[in-house]
C-alpha cells in the first residue's frame, strides 16, 4: 500500500527558482501592451498626415477655398449657426410682434382695412363695437 497512485502534492512543488506553468510574465504582458499603444499613436498620426495631405490636394484640384464663403453666417441652408450668446433673433422677433401689437397700421390699403392697438381693440369689443363683417 505504499506504493499508492495516490501523492501527496509533491506532483506540483517545483524547486525553487523554477516557475509553474500557470505564472504570468507581467513585464512581457506590458512590453506588448505599451508596444501597442505606440503602434496606435503611430498609426493615428499616420492617417492624420494622409488626411490633410488628401485634403490640400482635394482644395487644389477644385479650387474651392478650404473654408467656405457661408461660414460663420447666421443659417445656412436651414441650419442656424449663431451662438446661443449672440443670438438676438428672438428678442428681435418679439419687439416686431409688440410693436405690431401696440401700434397702428395698415392691413389692407386697397380695401381700407387696418390695425389698431391691442388694448384699444379689446376695448371697443367689450364695449360692443365690432367691425363690419364681424359674427354677432
């Protein structure tokens, strides 16, 4: 019974100085990892050179200026290209609307029609005077 098939975990001891199979090598794991990230920088500048490169010879070739003439206009297209700090269109829109509003003017020349202030008008129909044409 001594010679059992059987040990008693002197199968995986090594002596020392000697690696198991199952032991990582972490300077071989960050050589390829820093190898790697090298390679990548490389490749990244490499296209990016190509990029330009391609593109200078695009701008020759057509003779369109590298940037175009709509560039920094306030809509191109129907696209609005104005910073939300410069942007005064809305406040632009609201004094036109309030100036119509709050002003007199014309609708209609030929036909005689035209606008009066708003607080007038709501006066004039809660007193009971309505324009010609108006449902009673």
């Amino acid at each position: 019974m001594s010679n059992s098939s059987h040990s008693h975990g002197t199968e995986n001891a090594h002596p020392p100085g000697h690696e198991s199979e199952d032991a990582i090598d972490y300077t071989k794991v960050i050589l390829v990892g820093v190898i790697s990230l090298v390679a990548f920088a490389l490749g990244t500048v490499w296209a990016v050179k190509i990029l330009h490169h391609e593109t200078e010879k695009a701008h020759a070739a057509t003779g369109v200026p590298r940037l175009p003439a709509e560039l920094g206009k306030p809509e191109i297209g129907i696209v609005d290209q104005v910073l939300f700090e410069g942007d005064q269109r809305l406040a632009v829109w609201r004094a036109e609307r309030a100036a119509r509003l709050n002003g007199y003017g014309w609708v209609d020349r030929s036909k005689g029609i035209v606008h009066i202030p708003i607080e007038r008008a709501m006066e004039q129909v809660l007193s009971g005077a309505l324009p010609d044409g108006a449902p009673k």
